[in-house]
C-alpha cells in the first residue's frame, strides 16, 4: 500500500517561508516538534486560536489552506483575516496582501540577495549614473517578490531590499548630490530593515539618513538621527566597528556644524572602540568603513580645526595605507592634503594634490571628491595668478571635467 503523503499543503508552506525541517517551525511557534508532525500528518488537529494566528502569520496563508479542517468543516472568520500588513503603502512600496497569489520558494531569497552583494561591490568601481538604475530596477524587484514571500524567505528578502535602498540612498546622496531623492530613498529602506526586524540595517540607515541635515548645518535634525540610530543598534549584535563608525558620522555630523572639539572627542572613542575589538562579526555590508576610513575622518576633521601638521600626518599615513581600489576615498584624501596645503600657504603643493584629485576623478567620478577639489580652489583665490593655480584651472575647468561635473 501507498504510504500517506500526510499534509503536503502545510509541509510545502513551511518549506516555502524558509523553514526546512518541523523542528525549525516548532522553534519559531514554542511548540514541541510533536505537535508540527501531528499537524503534517493525514489528520491535522485545528491548532489552539493564539497558535493558528501564529501560523498564519509566519506562512502567510489561512488555516483551512494550510490543510487543517476545524469542527464542522467549517473555517472559522479569524483565519481569512488579513495576516500581513501593507508596510509600504505611505512611500510608495507594494502593498502586501492579506495571502499571496503565489509563493516563493526560500531560493528566492538567496537569489535576490545574490544579486543585491554584487551591487554592493561593483559600487567601488562602476559609475555611480550606471550603477544606479541597476539597483533601483533590484529594489522594484524586491518589492514584487516580498507580498509572494512568507516567513524566513520574507525576512531575507526584506533585508536584502533594505541594503539595495540603502545602496541607491548612497549613490543619490554622496556621488549624485540628490539629498532630497537620498532622503526618500533611505526612508524606503529603514522600511525594509522594519519589514526584516533589522536593528544593525535600521542602525546604519539612520545613521546615513544624519547626513543630509548635517551637510546644510543643521546639527538638531542630525543629532535627533544619530540618537535613533545608537539606539537601534544595541538591539542587535553589534560590532566594534559598526559601533565606531557610528562615532565617525557623528564626528562628521558634528565637523559640519562646526563643532570640531566634540567631533575629535568622538573620533578618540571611536579609535578606543576599535582597539578593545568585539565578539560580534560586522556584517557584510558594512564594508565602507575600516580603521583607516577612520582616521581619513579624523584627518578632515583636524584640517577643519586648524591642526595642520597633525591633519598633514594623518592624511598622509592614510593615503599610503589605502587600498588602490578604493579609488574614492583616496580622491577625498587627496582634495584633503590640498585643502592642507593650501590653509599653509603652501600654493604649488596644494595644486599637485588637487590635480592629483582630478586625475583620479576622470578614472572614477565621486562627487566628494570633486566638492573637495573645488574647495582648494576657492581657498587658492589669493594665489589664482599664480602658475600652479592657472594650471589647476585649465584642467577643473577642461571641456571633459566641466562636462562630467555639470553631467552629474
């Protein structure tokens, strides 16, 4: 005789929402993994109310569609109640149904998050207009599948639909200087960290989120996310350098509205985080931050304080210490020594670091890095009938750098 194939429908779901064995399921609900191999058995017992809700909730589907049949043949009113809620109607976001039309199956996540890694790093080296489409046309596509998606599947995807948001955020915000589209854009994606219960993700969407305030001075606005944000992220499994690169933005935040003594204060701690290390793993996005991306903030930040000598050192040791494929950073490093050099009365060698800047700028455009470029420029104006300054024009203001500049 054929053996019973016991409840498939309940079976199939289970694995769909990402929960590949019963004890996984059993786990999530409180329940003892007996009481899972009953409900998949060829008569399934009607589940008590609080823990059919639960079901409901994590698989996506109504009780009578999970296979069980309650007393009487009859489906109760609760379990054809909307179990998921439409999250991203406010912004824009599809609307997530009450069940979806179709499930997909806990591959799908590892899929989209395939995709959503390899943005992350082709983000170091193709150009930020070409980059951009791609990672919102991802997102779209994250949109779409997370109403067709239940449970663990739906939680991965969310998270992944966060960092492809937080991704374009980046792109609009620092290469694009679009702080307004930025401002939407993170919103979309503290969602999405929302939707996976994220903290670290909400963590480091706040925190990028200060940014935008920050860079027009208006420290409350700022101060207000960077609270938020600190307080997101001990609620999940921190690392010394997430918790440092927290310190950095503040630093920053606090750099821009002019408040250097704090900002440098905040760079220390942030250096005394590092050194003491965590248990905790950084997660893998957070790959725009290491101990030398801390000490290009502290540089920046003793320029804008007038330590020239220390600021001189630091950028230095920076720029030997970086990566030769973090072609962004090192163009901020560069526009940064000019800014030394020039606050030094020091013309000529400001202008070698700048038209350094510009070299480095017509292989990889940043928009950082050119705002730091033309900064030197307006600081060299007592000097513009200088050479080295006559020079520096000719090539800020060439037909290919105004045209790529202006094109942005």
């Amino acid at each position: 005789m054929a053996r019973p194939a016991g409840n498939t429908r309940l079976k199939s779901a289970r694995m769909a929402a990402g929960y590949h064995s019963q004890q996984a399921l059993a786990d999530v609900l409180r329940v003892g993994v007996r009481q899972v191999r009953r409900w998949e058995s060829d008569n399934p017992p009607w589940p008590q109310p609080e823990v059919g809700q639960a079901i409901e909730r994590l698989l996506g589907q109504p009780l009578d569609q999970l296979g069980f049949t309650p007393a009487g043949g009859v489906a109760t009113d609760r379990s054809r109640r909307t179990v998921l809620a439409a999250t991203f109607g406010a912004v824009g976001l599809a609307a997530v149904p009450t069940h979806p039309t179709a499930v997909q199956p806990a591959t799908a996540a590892d899929d989209y998050r395939a995709v959503t890694r390899s943005h992350r790093r082709l983000y170091w080296s193709v150009a930020p207009a070409t980059l951009h489409p791609a990672a919102l046309a991802h997102a779209t596509l994250g949109c779409a599948l997370l109403p067709e998606a239940t449970g663990q599947t739906r939680q991965r995807i969310a998270a992944a639909l966060a960092e492809s948001y937080l991704l374009a955020g980046r792109i609009e915000f620092f290469d694009l200087r679009d702080a307004d589209r930025a401002q939407q854009t993170l919103l979309r994606a503290l969602q999405a960290a929302g939707e996976a219960d994220d903290p670290l993700l909400g963590a480091a969407v706040l925190a990028h989120m200060a940014f935008i305030p920050a860079w027009t001075g208006d420290r409350e606005a700022a101060a207000e996310r960077m609270v938020a944000a600190r307080t997101y992220a001990p609620r999940g499994p921190a690392s010394a350098e997430l918790l440092a690169w927290l310190d950095a933005v503040e630093a920053e935040c606090e750099t821009r509205c002019g408040n250097t003594r704090t900002a440098l204060h905040l760079i220390g701690h942030a250096e005394d985080i590092l050194g003491a290390g965590s248990a905790h793993e950084s997660p893998e996005w957070l790959d725009w931050f290491s101990p030398v991306r801390l000490a290009a903030f502290k540089g920046n930040t003793q320029l804008k304080a007038g330590h020239l000598p220390q600021a001189r050192e630091t950028l230095l040791r920076v720029l030997d210490s970086l990566d030769p494929a973090e072609e962004k950073q090192t163009t901020v490093v560069l526009g940064d020594l000019a800014a030394v050099e020039a606050a030094a009365g020091d013309p000529e060698a400001a202008c070698r670091y700048a038209l350094r800047a510009l070299d480095q700028l017509e292989r990889t455009w940043y928009a950082m890095g050119m705002d730091r470029v033309r900064e030197v420029r307006r600081a060299l104006a007592p000097h513009q009938h200088e050479r080295c300054v006559r020079e520096l024009d000719d090539r800020l203001y060439g037909w290919s750098t105004t045209v790529s500049a202006l094109a942005r």
